[in-house]
C-alpha cells in the first residue's frame, strides 16, 4: 500500500463525510495509517472501520452514505457475505435468553428459504420483537461465525411489523461417513474479544483489530467420506465439546501443561478419526454444519475407515 494510494482512500472517505463532520483528509489518513501500518489491517478492512467509525459520528445510517438508494432485499438463504448492509422480510421463530447485557434481544429469523440468527443491539433503542410476527427489516448488518453468517439490528435499523404469515423454510441436510480428516484451525482457538467481532485470531492478530488478547474457543473443521464423496463439516463449541468430550476448560489446561495448544487437536484427533458418524445441519457453501451428531460405529483404524468408505 503506497502512501499514494492510502491518500486516495482517504480523500473518498474525507468527501463523504466533509458536510457532516468537522475533518480534514490528515485526519482521516491518519487513521487509516495507524490500522494499515501499526496493525497490518487490510485496507479494505481499515476502510471499512474508518467509514463505520464516522458513520456513528455523524450519526448517519446506511441510506445516507449511499445517497438514499438503499439495500438489496435478500432471502436468507442468499446470504453469503459478511459486513453487507441488507433488508430482509422475515418472521421471529424463536427468542431466546440473551447472555449479555450489551445485547437487547438474540433469536432466530425465518422465512421461505431458511433461517438466520439475529442480535439486537441495547444501545440501538430499538423496538421489541415478538416470537411469531414477520417483519420488514430495513438496514441490518451481515456477519460470520463458525460459516454461520448472522445478521445484526443496529440503531440504523428499521422494524416494521407485517400483517402477514411466512412458512419457515427447513434448509438442512444429513450427511454421514467415516472422519478422515481434522484440517488445520482445529482445536483450542482464539478469537478477537472486541464487541461484534468473532474473527479467528492469527498469531494474536486480528484482521480488524490488530493484537488484541483473545477469547478461548473450541472447533473442528472435520472431512467425513461416505465412499463417493467427501463432506467437510464444521463442529461449534458446543459441538466440538460433545463429539470430543472434551470441554473447553479441560482443552486449556491440556494446552497449558503442554505449553503447546496443539496438543488439543492431537487429542481430538485420537478420540474421533476412523469413527463413522451422522451430521445434521444447515449448509454454507462447501461446508456442512453440525447442528446434531450421532456416532454410527466404533472406533477403527482411521486408514481402514477411508479405505472401507472408498470400497462403498
């Protein structure tokens, strides 16, 4: 990135801003310098957190930044990117309990397609959502966890209520065969803590947030072979704990004694590859992920198991 083309960017986001905020171009390269240079941000990545940043401050919603054109209507299944400002007609499914107080309502969306999770923000003031009524949701936020993609209400967001009932799609599928494979990124993770983000970090680094300390998780990003084809299949925290046995906790003294975290794969790698197992859940992209897990077999020999599914 030249000083050249950090200016330009700059000078795009300076234009956007200039009749709503108090700043110079200085300004605004300064920060996007401090996150492209200090924390090896991608520009993309840095840009978008600037824009974001004096969106907030200007106290702007998505519409105005764009010149009033709005979003694209998506259906949920057609959600496919984080970080996109979208609309969507969907009907509440499900509430559930949040765990945070920076959080005013979490649950699932649905409608003819499939299903999303959704987070309401506290700060954002808005509405309250109840359990069986669709909605018109106007500015809401995509974002991506475990290749599950979500979507977030913010204080930009509009609800509008619908006299209207939807039938919730189901979109997912079942897919078995033998685990011949835990790919890399498996096992005791960390994730960036900063509100809104769940990236996996790298070498303590976040592609947003630079370093940052990091949160403990626990996945496995598996490959099942049924014999004719292969399926890769992503398993959460909560998954991971049940087909391993080993919760996070255990996982982190494991990596402690060891001063190594990567003994956390090795061990989840002996308890379940050459087992043969059934995976239930919703798809994105080339993965499979695990809502629901059944073990169809003892443990065999992990060679054996591949080339038994490949004689099937």
């Amino acid at each position: 990135m030249t000083e050249t083309d950090l200016r330009t960017h700059a000078e795009e986001i300076h234009d956007q801003f200039s009749d709503r905020l108090d700043l110079t171009v200085e300004e605004v390269e300064e920060r996007l310098g401090t996150l492209v240079d200090e924390y090896q941000v991608p520009v993309n990545e840095a840009r978008r957190s600037v824009t974001n940043t004096y969106l907030d401050d200007a106290g702007m919603d998505r519409d105005d930044l764009m010149g009033g054109g709005g979003n694209d209507e998506k259906e949920i299944q057609d959600i496919d990117t984080a970080e996109e400002w979208i609309d969507i007609t969907a009907k509440v499914v499900e509430l559930w309990d949040a765990t945070s107080d920076a959080v005013a309502q979490v649950g699932l969306l649905g409608d003819e397609t499939g299903t999303v999770k959704f987070t309401k923000w506290s700060k954002s003031d808005l509405p309250e959502l109840e359990e069986g009524t669709v909605y018109s949701l106007r500015n809401v936020v995509t974002d991506e966890y475990e290749g599950r993609f979500s979507v977030k209400l913010n204080r930009t967001t509009t609800i509008e209520a619908l006299d209207e009932d939807i039938e919730v799609g189901d979109d997912s599928v079942e897919v078995e065969g033998a685990l011949v494979d835990i790919q890399s990124g498996s096992g005791l993770i960390k994730r960036c803590p900063e509100e809104d983000c769940t990236r996996v970090l790298q070498n303590g680094r976040c592609s947003e947030h630079g370093e940052v300390e990091g949160e403990f998780d626990l996945r496995i990003k598996g490959v099942l072979d049924d014999g004719d084809s292969v399926h890769e299949v992503i398993f959460d925290q909560e998954a991971t704990e049940n087909l391993t046995g080993i919760p996070l906790e255990e996982a982190k003294e494991m990596a402690m004694d060891a001063l190594d975290t990567s003994v956390v794969a090795d061990e989840m790698r002996e308890k379940t590859l050459g087992r043969y197992y059934r995976v239930t859940g919703p798809t994105l992209g080339r993965y499979v992920l695990a809502n629901e897990t059944e073990q169809l077999t003892d443990a065999v020999d992990p060679e054996a198991a591949l080339i038994k599914a490949r004689s099937i």
